[in-house]
C-alpha cells in the first residue's frame, strides 16, 4: 500500500493519497492539484477515486479540479446535500483500491455530515491500519463544533464520535485533517502530522474527560470567533463543482512614467509573500472566477510585518490568540 500526507501549510489542511495496484484514492484534496498528479505520474498510479470527509469551511476544494484532470469519481458523505455528479457515502459503505479497502465512519459533531475513513491493507489482514479522522480527532485536540450547529449539540455529537473512533485499537494511526495553527481546532493542537488512537486515548486532554458534561464545558468553553467567511465557503464547497482557477490581477494599479511605460509594483503583493518564508505564503485565497471569495482572508493567513531597516517579516495568529499547544511526549 502506499500512503501519503500531502500539507498545506498556509492553512494547516492536510490531505492523503492511497495507492495500491494501480488505482488511488485522494482524500480531502486541496486547490493546488500538481502535486497529486506528480505522486500519480512517479509511482505509476491512477486517480480513480476523490473522498471527501464533510463540505470544508476554511479552504476551496480542488476535487472539482482533480475530477476534471482525471476522470475520477467523486465520493462523499451521503448527508452533505451538494449540488454535483458524485457517489454518496453512508456509514460502512467502502471504496477499494487494489487490496486496500476505505471505509466509511460518520463522526458528526464538527459537520453533521463529517466522515472518517477506516483503511485496511487486505494483503495484510482485516484489522484496520489507520484512520483519516479529517475535523474530528486532531494531534492533542478536537475539533470545533460551532460551525454548522449550535455549539453544544456539535459538542454531543463529537462525543459520541470519538467513542466510535476510540473502538479501534491503540495500534491504529490517527490522520487528521489539520494540523496546529487552523481555526478548525482549538490551542491545544500539535503540529506533529499525525498520531495513535493509542497515544491520543492516554494524553488528549479532551479525551481524558470524565462524563459527557465534563468534555462539552471544556471544548465550548474556550472556542475561538467564527471566521467571518466561513460560510460562503461551505456555499462554494457545495455547489456546483469548481474546474478552473481565477486569475488574480494586480492588486494596484501600474502607473505611467514620463517615458510613457510603467512603473511601480505590478504585480500581486501576493507574490512577493510568498518568497519571503514558507509561512509568509498568500494572504489571499483564491477562489472561483468572479467569486467573492478571491481575496477573502484565510483563517490561518500570517501577518506580514515590517521589521525596521529589513525585510518583511510573518507573525501567525494562532486559534486562541496565545501559543501554540503540543501534546504530551512532543
């Protein structure tokens, strides 16, 4: 079997490809689909399927894209109720490649339609391998559940979820969905890519909660603003499927010189971000043609500063306004 964390650190998203006898899955997958292509083409794999764990609020998926460069079929979680050709996914339905069988878990609470995705290597055995537990079960942390319900029914139905992903055993890789520094989660989640049901069952301090009533104060307790575009992204995620990318022009205006050509910044302050540091990425996500969204802030954009007498510079806003939290044993 092959397996692979693909990251998107702008926004601390991850996705997965799984890949056995020539056929792959692409879990979650983001807008830029040059990677996904690129693993396709080196190992000697077709895209043939495309999951999707619930309807994204913090990022545009690329799965209309990738669908579009490679005829892949579309799966996702039969209660989303979007508005695109796909194949609906109910709790235990599965998706094979090769030997390796993708299982449907529904995990509610962060989404109502949220799924997880049991894998299992046949070749090898039955038992489960790992889990892409997308904004479920997170390095240290939870997810939040005040983005589609209100708060402390999300918080129920996350609990009863977590008892579903914690009936697997400690053996089993956890594969989040996000890693520290997305808004999908609180302070209290690592940057470490993924993790253990076992791990998480002795030092997640979410998990350790005694009773039900103890877990919803402490994960509703300390939830971080809604982002103010969370919405119309769910919106765009639902609709009908996003092929092609936006051109992004110049965000001022080129000005004339006496010698009759231009002069000044005409190009996208984007793009001198993004060659400054890995975290000085873009400010702005890119989203359909004409869409709104264009230049929308993502949740987990950094800040660029200007250092006196230097050159840019990036401060992250991390979920709870304080530090990064890690979990034990980091």
């Amino acid at each position: 079997m092959f397996f692979r964390q693909v990251l998107h650190e702008d926004l601390g998203c991850a996705s997965y490809v799984v890949a056995d006898g020539g056929e792959a899955a692409v879990i979650d997958p983001k807008w830029e689909i040059e990677e996904y292509l690129g693993l396709a083409e080196e190992h000697g794999f077709e895209i043939a399927h495309i999951l999707e764990t619930h309807n994204h609020a913090d990022h545009v998926s690329g799965k209309g894209r990738l669908a579009k460069a490679t005829g892949a079929t579309i799966h996702v979680p039969a209660a989303a109720s979007v508005e695109f050709l796909h194949e609906p996914l109910a709790d235990g339905d599965r998706v094979t490649v090769g030997n390796v069988s993708i299982t449907a878990l529904a995990t509610p609470g962060h989404r109502p339609e949220h799924t997880a995705y049991v894998v299992a290597d046949e070749s090898r055995g039955e038992e489960p391998w790992l889990v892409v537990t997308g904004d479920s079960l997170f390095v240290g942390d939870v997810a939040r559940p005040d983005l589609a319900v209100d708060k402390e029914e999300g918080a129920r139905g996350l609990y009863e979820s977590l008892k579903r992903l914690l009936a697997l055993g400690d053996f089993a890789e956890v594969w989040p969905g996000h890693i520290g520094g997305s808004l999908c989660g609180g302070a209290g989640m690592s940057e470490k890519p993924g993790t253990t049901i076992g791990f998480e069952r002795r030092f997640n301090r979410l998990l350790a909660s005694k009773d039900e009533e103890t877990f919803v104060r402490a994960l509703t307790g300390s939830l971080a603003p809604q982002p103010p575009n969370f919405q119309r992204i769910v919106a765009l995620n639902r609709g009908p499927l996003l092929t092609d990318a936006a051109a992004v022009g110049p965000l001022l205006p080129a000005r004339r010189s006496s010698t009759g050509g231009t002069r000044g910044r005409t190009t996208p302050r984007t793009s001198r971000a993004r060659s400054t540091s890995r975290w000085c990425a873009r400010r702005w996500e890119r989203g359909p043609p004409g869409s709104s969204t264009r230049r929308a802030r993502s949740w987990s954009r950094p800040r660029r500063t200007k250092r006196r007498g230097g050159s840019p510079s990036c401060s992250r806003p991390w979920a709870s306004g304080g530090s990064r939290g890690s979990s034990p044993g980091e």
